[in-house]
C-alpha cells in the first residue's frame, strides 16, 4: 500500500472543513491547504505529514496551491491546480503562473486539473476540432517553459454519464 507524504484533491465538490479533517485523521495528514468549491463545482485539498516534509504554503487562490516542498534529499517548488473550464479563468490561471515563473530559481512542478487538452489524442474522436485550443495550451506550456511527464495509467479518468 502507499502511504504518500502528501497529496492533491481536486474537484472535491464538497464543503472542506468536516469531510477533510476525517480524511486527514484517516491517512496520517496533520496540515491542510485548501480552496473551498463554489457550490458543487471544484474544490481543492493539499494535505502534508510534517513528520516527513517541510511544506510552505506561499500563495493560495481559487485555482492554485503554490508551495515550497522540501525533505531531507530534495527541495522544490511545487504548484497543485484547479484551473477553471471557462476562457477569462483560465487566462487569469496563466497570466498568475506566468507572474511566478520570473520568481522560481529551482526545480517546480506544475500539476492537477487543467481541463484542456495538449493534443488531440487526449480527447474522443467526437472532439477533434479542437485544434486551435490544444495549440493554444502548448503555446502557454511552452511560453511558461513548462514540459508535459507523460502518466501511466487510463488516458481518461472520467465518463460523463448522462443516462443512468
């Protein structure tokens, strides 16, 4: 079994304060960092052990939880995201991150829900005229100098049910 140091909820949909701290006495976590969801839309956990890792929340917003991660073998900036499916959030989202990335003189990782794809092999084939907004994303990508780490595991995490 895992027992991760710490760990991203995202779109959690739910009020953070009860159901998270049962999920924090459950899994070992002592620190919690969060963005409340707007009634049943997103919603973002980060919880730490501090036995194990120094974790310094440095800028919090309700698309982002940017952070300072360091252990005895690595430090790094780490930025866990939520980025919000509509165009002006998700311009303000890169325009922020475009803001820290003049700041960051180490290693950052950049992670979590950025509901956009990067090439048109990420969506069903009923999608394929998204085109010119997978590009759009790899420009910020590229223009942040951020690099994609490809993830094991089911391309889609998710399946709209709309019968049943």
């Amino acid at each position: 079994m895992h027992k991760p140091d710490v760990i991203c909820l995202l779109e959690t949909k739910v009020d953070a304060n009860v159901t998270a701290l049962g999920f924090m006495q459950r899994f070992g976590f002592d620190k919690k960092s969060k963005v409340n969801s707007q009634g049943r839309a997103g919603g973002h956990w980060l919880f730490w052990k501090t036995s194990s890792i120094c974790l310094e929340v440095l800028l919090t917003n309700n698309q982002f939880i940017h952070c300072s991660l360091t252990n005895q073998h690595v430090s790094f900036t780490i930025t866990s995201a939520y980025i919000q499916p509509h165009g002006e959030l998700k311009n303000l989202f890169w325009e922020n991150i475009a803001t820290l990335v003049s700041g960051i003189t180490r290693n950052w990782i950049v992670m979590g829900g950025f509901n956009d794809i990067a090439s048109i092999d990420e969506t069903s084939p009923k999608a394929i005229g998204r085109f010119a907004r997978a590009q759009r994303f790899r420009d910020r990508l590229n223009d942040c100098g951020f690099h994609s780490k490809d993830s094991p595991g089911c391309a889609f995490t998710w399946i709209r049910k709309t019968n049943g």
